[in-house]
C-alpha cells in the first residue's frame, strides 16, 4: 500500500493546477463570445442540472419531511422514493437491523452520501467482516431533519459523475441557508404502543443571523435520544431453546452545526463550515453471529453505549457565478473516531463483544481522517452551431486510517506479505484518488439533448478508471419525454480490503476445500487483504418515458438495467499455504469476482384531483437481482415496492397526509459463502412474505411561525420479527404515535 504523504500533495495540486487552467480557458471563451457577438441566452440549464432532471431523480422537500416526518435517520423518507429500499450490508442477515439505503438494489456501499454536495465516508471507519458487513448505521443520520432544506436522490447513469462509491446512487442532503434574521425551536416525541420497542425524544434548535451587510451566520443543535429494544423482543419468533436474535439497538446523537457565508460581491460566497456529531450506540445485545449471544455476559450490557461514533468536519466552500459562467470549488476534512469496546476477529466469536463487564476504560478507537476537495466549473458557449453548456471538474480524495482495533490477529505461521506479529505491523493504512471529469449538456435541436461526459480516475492503489457516460432526453411533444442513459461506474476498494495485515481466520466454517484427513488443528484457515485489487465497476443503463400534463398530472416509467462486474468478497478459493507447526494450513484474500446482473422497472404517478388534493404513487419492480457466483441476490430487498400518498388541505392551515408502503416477498439467500456450497436447510431459506404498513399525520399551521404535527405510523400495527432465518433478519416496528411542535421567530 501507498505510504507516502507525496501523493496526496500531487493530487492537490493536480487540483489547483486544473481549477488555473479551466480559470484561463474561461477567460478565452470569454474574449471569443464577445469577438463573435455569440448569444448565449437559450441555454437555461447546466449540463448537472440536466442530469438531475432524468428520470432516476426525486427530490425530496423540506415540506415533505413535515408531510411523511422521520422518527430519526432520514433514510426512513428517502427509502419511499422509487427504486430504493433499506437493508444490511450483506445477505448474510448479519447486522440485519442495521438497515441503510440501497438504492436499485446495489447495497449500501454502492451509495455515496453527500452533504450539501461534501462526501459523507465515516462508516469507512468500521471494520468490514469477511461477508462485508458492518456494525454501522450508515452515514445518514449527521444532520437532523430539520436542518434539511431538500435531499436530492440520484439513481441509475445520472450518478455515475460523482466518482467512487456512486455506482449504486447518490443522496445529497442540501441544509437551510436563511439570509435573515431567525429562529426556530423543534422538538418531537415518538411513542410506541409497544413497551418492548425503544421510543425517541428529539429537541433541534436554529439560529440565523446577518452580522454584516455581507456576512451571514446560522447555528444548529440537535439532541436525538432513542431507547433499544428489549433485550428479549424476538423471544417468540424463533422455537424454544433456540437463541434469541437482537431487535434494534438504541442511539444518543448529539450534533452542533457552524455555517459563516461571506458575500464579498455580487455572484461570490465562500462558506466556512464546522460540525460536529456524537452518536453514543445504546446496546440492544446483537452479536453479529446470531448462534453466538451468550445471554450472561451479552445480557450485562445491555442498554450500555457499546461504540461511539464522532465526527468532525472542517470545510471552506466557494461559489460564483460570472458572465462568462459558474463554478463551485470546496475543500474539506472529515475526522471520524471510531470508538468501541473490543470485539472477536475470529471464527464464531467474529463481531461479539468479548469483555465480560462494562468498564469504559477498555473503549478502543480507530481513527479515519478524510481530506476531500473539488473545483468545478461551469461554461456556457457553443460548437458547431449548437449550444452547449461545459462542465469541466477535477476532485480528490484521501483516506488515512490509524486502526490498532482491528489487526489484532495473530497468525500460527508465516503467509508472505503478511505480518504475523500484530504488535508488528503497522496501524496506518491510506488511499488517494483523483479524477478529472469533463460533462457537455448540448441542445441538438428543439426536441433532443444530449450530456456526453468522460471522467478519468487515478487510485495510487489501484491505477487507472475510466467512467463514460451519456445521457439523452427527446421531447416528443409539449407533455412527453423519452430519456436514456448509459454510464460506467465504480466505487474503489476500502481500506480493510485492501491492507494485508488486516486478518481474518476460522477453526473450519469458511475454510473450503477438501479436507479428508485432517486433523481438527489444520482445519484452520486465514482470509487477508489484498493490495492488488482492482475497483469494482459496472455498467448502468436506463430508458423511460416522462409525462407532464402541466396542470398537475405527472408521471414516469423507467426501465434499467446493471451489469456488475469485478465484485469484491472475501475469497473462497485458497491462494497458497504456509507451515504451522506439523500442519499446512490454507489462506485467502479479498478478491474482484464477477458479480451481479440486476434489472428492474420504476415508475410514479401525481396527480391534483382539486387544488387542495394531490395523491402521489411509486412502484418499483426487480426483474433480476442476480449475483453471477453464487446465484444469489444481490441484496436482501423485496421483489416489489409501492409508496402511495394523498396530500388534503382541509383548510390553508390544516393538512392530512395518509400514506401507505407495501412490500413484496423477499428471498433468502441460497448459497452459503462460508461453506462454498448450496444451503439446504429449510428454515435457513425462509423468505419474508409480503407485507404493508399505514400511516397518517396530521399538521396545522398556526399562523404565528408555530406549527403542530401529529401523527399514527404503523395504524394497522403489521408488527414483523426478526428470527435469523433466512431474510427475516430485521424487527419492522408496530404502531407508534407521534406528535412535534415547531416555532420559527
């Protein structure tokens, strides 16, 4: 692996370097298009705000997070847009209620989250099991709701110009910039039915102020406290004598927000940002391996902070806007401290906290530092007589990780790259990735536009990635659109992944092979890193028709397809072996396999039946999700998804919204990775039958800046356990009341 600080400067200055070079190439264009007398006053759109006009875009408001609001993480609303759902990070069912975005069925770690377009990476600051997963709840509960202005979703082709960890989707979550003078108070209160489900309590305070003429200021702080479930809540869905899986752990978040925006002149801002986050994990007994939940010492911490995630984030963001064109440039540094009670590396014990009392003095940390930045710009001009708007960008990132956590795994031999010793080998791992990126939006004629882009990234891990891409749209009359697109995308290898000194082993579950004559000892097997691997890529495409009455009648289908390839798993094929003692024992690597075919259709629906009703429906339909070596899914997600939801003004103040979300089978995985055969055990293949959950709230606007929500989530309380079996790996709460109250001064 890359050890030297030298790549990091080169990327920054391949950066500056760039942001110079697009500066004078601009003020060329500039002199060219006033020597030609060229209008350019018909292009109205960039080519990123073509992109985010396809059909694989939602956007999410500020009024719908008051509409449908979330108990805590935002993933609760973004997983009712089309073509996304939650679910763990693996098919194992390991982790299962730990349920983050997935967006088209490519996993969690195929979504890159943004804050105000900054990437979000600090779950990279978690170790990744052999299946690859994770004990984290993903990185979309830093900022609270009410700080949210829109989140915009990105699906398909559309995201693939956001560069590694995109090849799934984007969701970028965009906060309130108030250029007045205000105030707001939040608070909010979940109550379930159930004694046996964790409520939640919520207080978010606003601050804005000007303090100059040209400098602005806003303030936030939020206080999140929800309760795990109870210890034993799946006691009843799994037969006497059998472990009990864990419900849903707790969390305690606390975030402050400090955003200063400087106008110099007209079309200049430059923020200064600096957050910061603690999200204290309130233990509900979950031990990654379900058959491993010793009760005594698993018991004994229950409802105890088990890890702490902090995060830190130091950023200065530019943007303008000139004659001649726009540009957006940032840099920033993510600090994540990863800090947690210590956990097995191997075999059974793999994930399950191995002290046998609470005590604080035994938290271990892991450290990830993050330094990303951008400059991008934006060029209106012409060629060949057709208009075109330019985008030219260039960004990096770098990842450094002090992980002692981690790489406690002794080795019984030698394994060539590898260090046996743990007290040996060092704790810092890095990665540096630059890309440029070039994207035209041109205006082929009155009907059709098309955005050609080609993006080039340079891994010093990993070499060369090349991402084209190319979006169309024909307007085929004043109400119909056809779009498509075609985009190569890639997420490149994680830490974890790719550090040879991070080491797995097992006594035999997950050590393939023949092992006819071996004695118990030799079963013993070890999975390392892999500094060779290759970035997994995939190639994305969709097609669909768009429908806009103009009067309150929209409506999409989209169909899409993904081809992914270089995977990367735990392997399964021994790549050498080494001298134990008497006994010759195998070892694996981390390796790029072929992957997945995945295939589906979305579509939604509007429609204003009155000025003061509007019903909205999604669906998505997977056609394939299928993983090319095992035969599997690729996620645990249902075969179909329906979001409905009416919007009724009953008076100006007063607005009901009744919603409801079903949920199609979801198939359990057939292949067992560790065993590197066919599961044949019935119970280990139980599907997740369909199911449905109802929703209304309730909110009246007082006229005063005050407003009052309420609500009932659940109505019809289709309350699912968690069992461990097959892809019933996560608890699916009952009937909750909610009420919230808002005032703005």
């Amino acid at each position: 692996m890359a050890t030297s600080s030298s790549r990091l400067a080169s990327g920054t200055a391949l950066s500056l370097l760039m942001s110079v070079g697009i500066f004078t190439g601009v003020a060329v264009a500039q002199e060219a298009s006033v020597d030609d007398e060229t209008t350019l006053d018909t292009i109205v759109i960039s080519a990123e705000q073509q992109t985010k006009q396809s059909l694989g875009v939602s956007n999410i408001t500020a009024g719908d997070l008051e509409r449908t609001p979330v108990v805590n993480d935002i993933s609760e609303i973004v997983r009712k847009m089309p073509g996304v759902n939650l679910t763990g990070n693996t098919t194992t069912g390991q982790r299962g209620n730990n349920r983050q975005i997935d967006i088209r069925g490519m996993g969690p770690e195929n979504t890159l989250i943004l804050i105000d377009g900054k990437p979000v990476l600090s779950r990279n600051s978690v170790r990744m099991g052999r299946m690859g997963e994770r004990d984290t709840r993903g990185d979309s509960n830093w900022i609270a709701p009410e700080l949210i202005d829109r989140i915009e979703v990105i699906r398909g082709p559309a995201a693939a110009r956001y560069g590694s960890g995109a090849a799934g989707g984007v969701v970028n979550i965009i906060t309130k910039r108030p250029e007045t003078a205000m105030g707001q108070v939040s608070v909010r209160y979940n109550a379930p039915q159930h004694s046996d489900e964790g409520d939640t309590k919520r207080v978010n305070l606003m601050y804005a102020l000007p303090l100059t003429q040209n400098l602005h200021a806003r303030f936030n702080a939020n206080w999140n406290h929800t309760d795990p479930d109870a210890f034993d809540i799946n006691a009843d869905s799994v037969a006497e004598g059998e472990n009990v899986p864990a419900g849903r752990d707790g969390v305690v978040n606390k975030d402050f927000s400090a955003l200063l925006t400087w106008e110099p002149v007209d079309g200049q801002s430059i923020d200064f940002n600096f957050d910061y986050s603690r999200q204290g994990n309130r233990y509900a007994g979950d031990t990654q391996l379900s058959n491993n939940r010793e009760e005594d010492r698993i018991r004994g911490l229950y409802d105890k902070e088990t890890n702490k995630m902090y995060r830190q984030n130091f950023g200065v963001t530019h943007r303008s806007d000139y004659a001649f064109g726009e540009s957006f440039s940032y840099l920033q540094l993510e600090r994540t401290r990863n800090t947690r009670l210590p956990e097995g590396s191997a075999g059974s014990g793999e994930g399950t906290i191995t002290q046998d009392a609470y005590d604080t003095s035994d938290f271990r940390t892991i450290k990830l530092d993050t330094l990303s930045g951008k400059s991008e710009w934006v060029l209106p001009g012409n060629i060949g007589g057709k208009h075109l708007s330019l985008t030219l960008g260039t960004d990096f990132r770098y990842e450094k990780m002090d992980d002692s956590v981690s790489n406690t795994q002794t080795i019984t031999g030698t394994i060539p790259g590898t260090t046996s010793d743990p007290a040996d080998r060092d704790p810092k791992s890095e990665q540096t990735v630059v890309g440029v990126y070039a994207e035209g939006n041109i205006v082929w004629n009155e009907s059709l536009t098309l955005t050609p882009a080609l993006r080039l990234d340079h891994g010093d891990t990993f070499g060369d990635n090349v991402s084209p891409s190319l979006n169309a749209t024909y307007q085929l009359n004043d109400s119909w659109q056809m779009k498509a697109g075609i985009a190569r995308a890639f997420k490149a290898p994680n830490l974890y992944q790719l550090n040879p000194n991070y080491v797995y082993t097992s006594m035999g579950n997950g050590c393939t092979g023949d092992y006819t004559n071996v004695g118990a000892s030799g079963r013993q097997c070890y999975v390392v890193g892999n500094p060779d691997l290759k970035p997994e890529t995939s190639v994305n495409t969709e097609i669909g028709v768009a429908y806009d009455s103009l009067n309150g009648t929209t409506g999409t289908l989209t169909a899409f397809h993904n081809d992914f390839r270089n995977y990367i798993m735990g392997g399964i094929t021994p790549v050498g072996t080494f001298q134990s003692g008497s006994n010759l024992l195998r070892y694996y690597q981390w390796e790029n396999v072929p992957r997945a075919k995945i295939s589906g259709l979305e579509a939604s629906f509007t429609h204003d039946f009155r000025e003061d009703v509007r019903f909205a429906v999604n669906a998505t339909y997977m056609i394939q999700s299928k993983n090319e070596t095992t035969g599997d899914p690729l996620s645990l997600i249902p075969k179909y998804t329906i979001n409905a939801s009416v919007d009724w003004m009953v008076t100006e103040q007063f607005t009901v919204t009744p919603s409801a979300s079903f949920y199609g089978k979801t198939k359990a995985r057939t292949y067992s990775w560790n065993t590197d055969e066919e599961i044949t055990d019935a119970t280990e293949l139980e599907p997740r039958d369909p199911y449905a959950i109802a929703n209304i709230n309730l909110k009246y606007e007082f006229g005063n800046g005050a407003t009052l929500i309420g609500g009932v989530s659940n109505v019809f309380d289709e309350r699912l356990k968690r069992s461990g079996d097959g892809a019933n790996t996560y608890n699916e709460p009952g009937r909750a009341f909610y009420i919230g109250m808002t005032k703005t001064f």
